[in-house]
C-alpha cells in the first residue's frame, strides 16, 4: 500500500553494508481457546460432585496452532497488464507476519515483474505498513509449485516466433524456440550473437505484455537462509 498524502514512509532502521535487511515472513500463529462445560441443574451437580473420584477445574488454555505451510497465501490485485520489469500487484489472502509487525489480510503487496519463458517471475524486495518500509525477500510461485505465474503461449512467445520468422535463415542455431526463448534471446543479445534487427527484437521483447487475472492465486514464498 501506498503511504498517505503528506506522510513520509519511515525506512527500516537495520542495514547491513548500507543496504536494507531482509526481515524474516512467517504464518501468523492462533490462539485456540477450550470451551467450557455447559450449565448443569443443581441436583445434577450434587450427584456428580458426591461420587468419589479426582476433580479439577476447566479453564480456558490458549494453544498456539501452526500450520506445516511455508509460503503465505496472495492473489492477483485487480486485472492487470504488465511489461517486463513492471509492478504486479497482489493482495495477501491471510494476515502475515514480518519481523515483529503483522501485515494483515487483504493488505496490497507490490513486486516486480520479468517475463523468463512461459514463466511470469514475481519479487517482492520491500513491503509498506504503518508508514513503514520493511525490506524482505519473498518470491512468488504458482499452484504448480514453481516459481513464477505460468503464462502458457504468453505473448512474448509469440513475438520470439514472429522475430524468428522475419529473421528466415539469419538465426543460424543461435536461437532455440523453446519455453526458454525469452532468456535465451535476451542472453544472446547481450552477447552480441545477433546483428543487425537486434533493436527491433530488444523493442519487440520491451512491449510484450502479459495479462493476469484477477483474483488468481499464488503463493509467497522467502527462502531459508
């Protein structure tokens, strides 16, 4: 979420070699409270209360459940449409808990957005609460339990092919139209492998947009140090 008009967001105070600490994430724990027994009349409770035997009295005993998950679960923030290197929004479907501060349900997460294949890669580096940024390093993975939202013939795949067609013969075996394209040819961009539509091809891959739908589901997830 976005700070206030006229409000100044407090950074986190640790830092380490003048960079932000990642904070750790983790389930919000419950307290579960035991019901107590129910109204009795009172000859019921002169006939229990003279029997012979042990008694002790029922409180109320918190107990602190957690569960085996270890990722928090989100979804997608509204439709969107994003680029490479754009924010994708989502909204945390359970409260979470980061440092000492709780970020709750429904809070609206921000990250980073880069199209790697058929992959939609999704990092989330600094959360907003309270007027308060807390760094953190949580990644985004999909229900299949991969990282990144799958984006089956997403439209940078089709623009890879289109770039593929119009290149004919000049790819040589530089390229490989696979489910790694993307990376791929960005990689050999890098390194100088293509020539001459390189700037048509870099633009071709800067205006591919990807449609996310809201309400879709992922996952949270900070790897263990």
């Amino acid at each position: 979420t976005q700070a206030a008009a006229g409000q100044t967001a407090e950074p986190s105070p640790v830092q380490k070699a003048g960079k932000n600490t990642a904070k750790p994430v983790r389930q919000v724990t419950h307290q579960v409270v035991s019901s107590l027994g129910q109204p009795v009349s009172n000859a019921e409770f002169v006939a229990t209360f003279s029997q012979e035997r042990n008694r002790s009295f029922n409180t109320a005993v918190g107990v602190t459940t957690v569960s085996d998950r270890n990722t928090i679960p989100a979804c997608v923030y509204g439709a969107q449409s994003v680029t490479d290197g754009q924010a994708v929004r989502l909204r945390l479907l359970e409260p979470m808990a980061v440092a000492e501060r709780i970020i709750p349900r429904n809070a609206v997460v921000v990250g980073a957005a880069k199209i790697q294949g058929e992959r939609l890669a999704i990092e989330i580096t600094s959360l907003e609460h309270d007027g308060t940024i807390i760094p953190v390093e949580l990644e985004v993975y999909d229900t299949d339990g991969q990282p990144g939202i799958f984006i089956p013939n997403s439209m940078e795949m089709n623009a890879v092919r289109e770039v593929a067609a119009n290149m004919g013969g000049s790819l040589g075996s530089s390229i490989n139209i696979s489910t790694n394209a993307g990376a791929q040819l960005a990689s050999d961009l890098g390194k100088g492998l293509i020539q001459g539509t390189s700037q048509y091809i870099a633009k071709k891959m800067r205006t591919v947009k990807v449609h996310l739908k809201a309400g879709y589901r992922v996952m949270l997830y900070q790897e263990k140090d």
